[in-house]
C-alpha cells in the first residue's frame, strides 16, 4: 500500500510540474488573465424606490468590464426591472432609470464604446402566478455580447 501510495505521489508531482511548464510563469501568470470572450448577463440589484447603482453594483460592473478586456464587444443589452409595489406608471420610470443608471456606470467602469440597447419592463411579471411579490426584480440585467478578437 506504501509503495502505491508513494508512486501516485511521484506522478502527481511530475504532472503537476509538467503543467507549470507549459503555462506562464512566476508574475506573468498572476498579472495576465485570460478573456473569457462569451456572452454574459450580469443582474445589478438596487435599493426598494433607488436607481442609482450601488458600489457593490460598480465593483460587480467594474470587474467583468476587465473580464472582457481584449475581446471583441458586439453589444451591450440592459433591461431595468422594477418590482410590484406602488403605481405602475412610476415603477415604469424606474426601470428605465435603472437601465439608464447602469448604462453610464459600465461606460464609467470603461467599457469600449459598444452598441447600448435599452430597454424596461417596469414592474411585468414581478408577481408570480400564485400571487407572491418578487422582490429580486428591483435589478437591472445586464448582458454583454463578446466574442473572441
């Protein structure tokens, strides 16, 4: 069992070694991260009646706007949400609010300049079909179309 055990640990280790071989090394692999060049959808979350991004809302933003550094941007979609309370009308507004809010942010956050299509769905669908409020539509989507360069 010993000598088993010890033969497996001598495979891992060459296999271990042979990878960092192959990949880059010391700072390069640390400071060089790789794009991931495919399509995501990001929900930025705001406070009950708020449009305007949060910090966590920024840093989310912030952080896959790095994500696709060196991809190719074929648009960006960004739907504002709202939930079910108050007047349609007004939860309307806040939705656009919130896709317009989140727009400047992913611009701020540098962004390339990419196609920007807006949309909001207010409060449609924020109960569900046995009556339940869904909070969690107080959010913004938002979903970049990347591909590789």
């Amino acid at each position: 069992m010993a000598r088993i055990v010890g033969l497996m640990g001598a495979v891992l280790t060459t296999a271990g070694l042979a990878a960092c071989a192959t990949g880059p090394s010391g700072r390069a692999a640390i400071e060089t991260p790789t794009a991931t060049c495919r399509e995501v959808t990001i929900p930025i979350y705001f406070e009950p009646n708020e449009a305007e991004v949060t910090p966590e809302g920024r840093g989310v933003l912030a952080a896959e706007t790095r994500a696709v550094r060196g991809c190719r941007i074929e648009g960006v979609r960004v739907v504002g949400l709202a939930d079910a309370v108050g007047d349609p009308a007004a939860n309307l507004e806040l939705s656009k609010r919130r896709a317009a809010s989140v727009a400047e942010a992913i611009k701020a956050a540098g962004l390339p300049d990419a196609e920007f299509e807006m949309a909001a769905a207010g409060q449609a669908d924020s109960i569900s079909s046995d009556g339940q409020l869904r909070p969690l539509r107080r959010r913004a989507d938002v979903t970049l179309r990347v591909s590789p360069p």
